[in-house]
C-alpha cells in the first residue's frame, strides 16, 4: 500500500476517537451538573424545612415560696391636714407665718382688722349698760312696792306687776351679756392660731386683702402635719381578701431613687367602687425627717401572702383566643400541645395559675403567632428536659 493512502485513514480515526471522547466527556459533565443540582435541591428542600419548624424557649411553672407582692401607684397626703378660713369679715392686718414655717399649736398666723364687728361690739356693750341700768331701777322700784305692800298701802297685783318688770329688766341684762360675750368670741377670731403642730403648706392671702367670713373660697393658710403621711392605694377587688390591717409595705418615690421606705396597712375603706373595682387602702408612713412631702407620688410593693400550691409562669406565656385562655406546652417527642388555664392573680409579670399545668410541663415562654396543637418545634438548647410528670392531662 502506497504511503500517501496510509496518512488519510490515520487521521479519520484519530478524528472519530476524539469525537468519542469529547462526547463522552460532554455526558460525563452534563451528568455531574444534574447530579450536583440534584443534591442543591435536596439540601434546599431541607433547609426550607427546618426553617419552617419554629425555634422556642421553654420553662417550667415555679411554685410561690408562700409570699408575693403587689406594686400599685399611690398618693401621699398629710396625717393631719386643715384649711384655715376666716370667722370675721374685715382686713387683714398681718401675717406672721409663710410657706415651710413650722408652727405650734395657737401660735398667731396672722391678724384681721375688724372695724364693724368693733362697732358692735362697743353698741353691744352700751346696750349692756344700759340694760343694767334698767334692771337696778327696777330691783329699786320693786323692793319699795314690796315694802309698801306690807302696810297695805298699794295692791297685791301692783306689787307683782313691779316684781314681773324686775325680772324682765334682769333678763335684758343676761341677754346684753350674751351678746357681748358672742361678739367677743367672734373679735377673739380675728386672730388665727394654727389648730396643731404642724408646717404652713399654703398662704393665700396677703396684708390688706378683703377678708369674708365662712367656709367658701380659698383658704387663708393650710396646715399641715407632716410628720407622719397617710399613703392612699386603690387595690383591685381580686386582691382585696389578701388584704389585711397591719400588712407591710415598700415605699419609693422619684425624687429619692434607690431608696425604700417602711409603711404599713392602717385600715381599707370595706367597699368596692363601682366606677373603678377596687378598694381604697390607708397605709402611714413615718416622716419625722421630712423626706416625702403630702401630694406627691409613690410606687407601693405591697407584701401578699402566697399560694404555696399554685403555679406561677410569665405573662408572655399566655394565648388568648377564641378558644379561651391557654398556654402552649412541648411534649417529649417536641410536638405542641395546647392547655386550658384558669389564672389567680395577675401580677405583672408573672401570672398565677389555679389549674391546667403540671410543675413538670415544658412551656413555651413566648408562643410564635399561628402555634396550634400538634406543629413541631425546635427547643433551643439550654431549656430544661422533659420529666416523667411533664404533659400529662
């Protein structure tokens, strides 16, 4: 065979086993493309799933360690508290004492001038005279009919008409004293004393200003017995039986951060009101240094005695639906189920539960929205384990 005839059938062979090759290669790469598209799926699929199922935190119902406490706002009002108004119209002629001033009982916080009442006062007092006057001349007249009676000299009815003017004129002079009387107990009002230890908490009045007396109006001074507080808390109706004279107390205000003040239950008001549900509740509080003052506001922690059977979770735990009040509970298996609950008492925070838990059950701190009964969870490590009492009906 001729070399030229040699060199073409090489080349075509050579040409088709590459084209072997190429294609086998071609299959060999669209094979691992689908293969390894196959796997991405695949791991998709299941990560999709486990994002589908929910991460949750759970807890176990605590037990009451057989105290809890109540925190409720309150206003503090002075122990002893008195509006002085004025008894006398008139001026006033000074004031002695201003705001902060500590005063005791009687001591002058101000004087009234009273010109009119004075002008009574002094026709009261001729009109005393003048009564007694009267009732000498008639004492006189009657002592000289009665003599003149025994000689037979005048009539017995003329002598009894003598002795009735006598005791008339006597009662014109009592009455004249007691008018003199009343309007010097009224003139003793235009001095005004403070009723009792205390501090001046208002002055609103200033020298001569138009005094009106009665009750009405704007008072002229108030006093104010700070020494000790009456601290006032509405306690809502559930609480109210816990709720027992001699109960303690925590105190902090604003104005003192960090600091907690004594204070005890003095008595509740034994009603419920109608507008609000709840009870009025009287707490004292000692003052003697000054630190709180009457009006303002206080956070109160009320000590309450506990239900040593009762089982206590955080308020984020609940679900309310249309099926009621519920929390939701993981079984071992990590599969949700849903309890009925009947709380107790609501304090905030945390709630207390009368029924539907078991101190074993594993329950979701804060169900996700959408949880219902049989969805699978993932319990995020560190939560405590399934028991052998847990989620039992």
């Amino acid at each position: 065979m001729p070399p030229e005839s040699v060199t073409p059938r090489t080349s075509s062979r050579t040409l088709r086993i590459s084209g072997i090759l190429a294609a086998i290669a071609a299959v060999v790469v669209v094979a691992t493309g689908i293969t390894s598209r196959a796997n991405n799926n695949e791991k998709l699929k299941q990560w999709t799933s486990e994002q589908a199922v929910p991460s949750v935190s759970v807890i176990t119902p605590s037990s009451e360690d057989g105290v809890s406490a109540l925190e409720l706002p309150g206003r503090f009002q002075a122990y002893a508290r008195a509006p002085i108004y004025a008894r006398v119209d008139g001026y006033l002629k000074n004031w002695k004492t201003d705001i902060g001033t500590r005063v005791k009982a009687g001591q002058i916080l101000g004087e009234i001038e009273t010109p009119d009442l004075d002008q009574q006062l002094l026709q009261a007092r001729a009109d005393l005279a003048s009564a007694e006057a009267n009732a000498a001349l008639a004492e006189t007249t009657a002592k000289r009919w009665q003599a003149m009676a025994k000689t037979e000299a005048v009539s017995r009815q003329e002598v009894d008409d003598k002795t009735a003017d006598l005791l008339a004129k006597q009662a014109m002079v009592k009455a004249a004293e007691a008018t003199v009387n009343r309007l010097l107990a009224m003139k003793s009002f235009a001095r005004i004393v403070a009723p009792f230890d205390g501090t001046v908490t208002a002055r609103n009045t200033d020298i001569g200003a138009l005094i009106n007396a009665g009750g009405e109006g704007t008072p002229l001074f108030e006093i104010s017995d700070t020494r000790r507080l009456r601290l006032y808390v509405n306690v809502p109706q559930n609480y109210a039986g816990s709720i027992n004279r001699g109960t303690k107390a925590e105190i902090r205000v604003p104005e003192h951060a960090g600091r907690t003040y004594a204070a005890k239950i003095e008595s509740t008001s034994g009603s419920v009101d109608v507008a609000s549900g709840t009870t009025l509740v009287q707490l004292t509080v000692e003052n003697a240094a000054g630190e709180l003052m009457p009006g303002g506001y206080a956070n109160v922690r009320l000590q309450l005695p506990g239900n040593t059977d009762a089982l206590s979770i955080p308020a984020s735990a609940l679900i309310f639906d249309r099926q009621g009040l519920r929390v939701a509970t993981v079984t071992p298996d990590n599969k949700v189920l849903m309890k009925p609950i009947t709380v107790v008492r609501d304090l905030g925070k945390t709630i207390e539960l009368g029924s539907g838990i078991n101190p074993g059950d594993r329950i979701i701190e804060s169900p996700p929205d959408g949880i219902s009964d049989g969805d699978t969870v993932h319990v995020v490590a560190g939560t405590p384990e399934p028991t052998a009492s847990a989620n039992k009906s």
